[in-house]
C-alpha cells in the first residue's frame, strides 16, 4: 500500500541529491587547481581523484534511482495484475 509513495519519495530524494552532488562536482572542479582556471597544477592528482569518485558517486544515485522507480512500476503491474 506505501510502497509506491515511498519509492517515489526515494526517487525524488536521490535524484536531489544526485544533482546537488553535480553542483559540488563543477564547484570543486573550478577551484581546483588547474591549467583553465590559472591556479598551478596539483602534483598529487587530487583532482582528478576527487573528480573519479564524484563520478562514481553520481552513477550510483542514479542506479539506486532507477531501481527506486522500477519498484514502484513493478509494484503498479503488480496492482494491475491482482485487479485482473
């Protein structure tokens, strides 16, 4: 009975946090330091690193967002069948 508000409430909350995430993404990738933005090259890598785990974060918001809205489909299919 709560499972497809939930799963909504789920998706809609990873999606706001999956675009918040990508926000932060180009606002850490501008201050740091970098050829296009006039600051000398980091010699560590940090950026990029940060830059990779950014990216990994974001495609698992959105898998767990895709499996979030498959639930509440499955679950509507699921109503649809029993009402058959």
């Amino acid at each position: 009975m709560y499972q497809k508000p939930a799963g909504m409430l789920l998706a809609t909350i990873l999606y706001m946090v999956e675009s918040k995430l990508e926000k932060e993404a180009f606002w850490y990738a501008s201050k740091m330091p970098s050829p296009r933005n006039g600051l000398l090259q980091d010699e560590n890598g940090v950026r990029d690193q940060l830059v990779k785990i950014l990216q990994v974060s974001k495609y698992v918001l959105f898998y767990s967002m895709s499996v979030a809205l498959l639930s509440v489909h499955l679950s509507t299919i699921q109503e649809m069948a029993t009402e058959l």
